[in-house]
C-alpha cells in the first residue's frame, strides 16, 4: 500500500511501518488459525468481527476444569466448549482466575446470549434464558471490544464441533 499523497515526505517512512507491522501482525493471526482450531465470530452481515484460537472442550472432563487455573490467556486465544445436545447451560469460575466472556451459540452457531466480564473465583451460575450447544469463553471484555452481538454466527475452522463421548 502506498502512504497517502498528503503524508509530508518526513511522515510517509512511518506511515509504510505502521502499515507493514499492521499486515504482519493479521498474517501470524491468519497463520495461527491455519494451525489449528479457530472460531471466526461474523455479523448478521457477513463481516467478521473477530478470529479466536480455540483449545476444544468436547468430553466431560475438558468441560469441567475448563480455563481454570490459567492465569493469562492471550487476547485472541479462548476455549470452546461443544455439547451433545441443545439445553439450558449454566456455567462457574471456581477456580478461574480471570475474568472472561461467555458467548453462548444454538446448534447453528447463532449466538443467542453473552454473559460479560464473569468475575473470577465466584460460584454464581452464569447462563443466558437460550438453549445453547455451544460457549465461547474469552478474556472478559472481549466481546465488548469487538462489537460482539446476540445474532452474530460462530464459524467453526480447523475442527469438526461434536463430542467425543
């Protein structure tokens, strides 16, 4: 891309060094997700409105200890947690020590709920009035950030979402 014709010939060197470590920063994202387990969230519209690399909770146990005991996670990086059947799902931060957002997702990834910013360590049941076959958690906040809505679609890449059990 060429720096605006505006740009002071002074400005127009870090203009092409901004650009060229924006593009290189979203090629490791593209290329992390091409190595693994990613969920695209899309808009009703068609735009993706974030990428996340996922570790998949697909058997009872993985579901059960879940994020706990992490004390970072990076900011496109969560965990999907894929259920057998649709229901009314309720999930606790025992023993998570961050906060995170729960997307809750029907069985055809349409997300029908989100609960923000669960605090850690707490025992309240965190649940949205839907059924859901799947959650998406990531760090808290992250669904704020990038405008993360009711309606928008979970887009499933490098795994097949069913349970091994």
């Amino acid at each position: 891309m060429l720096p605006p014709s505006n740009l002071s010939p002074m400005r127009r060197p870090i203009f092409v060094l901004r650009w060229r470590a924006c593009a290189a920063i979203f090629a490791l994202a593209l290329i992390a997700c091409a190595r693994g387990p990613c969920v695209a969230i899309v808009a009703p519209g068609g735009k993706e409105v974030a990428r996340v690399r996922v570790e998949v909770a697909d058997t009872a146990s993985e579901r059960e200890t879940g994020l706990m005991y992490r004390s970072h996670l990076d900011e496109d990086a969560g965990m999907i947690f894929v259920f057998r059947e649709p229901s009314r799902l309720s999930f606790w931060m025992k023993n998570t020590e961050i906060p995170l957002d729960m997307i809750f997702a029907d069985a055809d990834g349409k997300i029908v709920g989100i609960v923000a910013n669960a605090a850690p360590y707490t025992l309240t049941p965190r649940a949205v009035d839907a059924d859901a076959s799947y959650v998406l958690e990531v760090n808290g906040g992250f669904a704020a950030r990038h405008h993360v809505a009711a309606g928008d679609k979970l887009i499933f890449s490098g795994f097949t979402p069913q349970t091994s059990e």
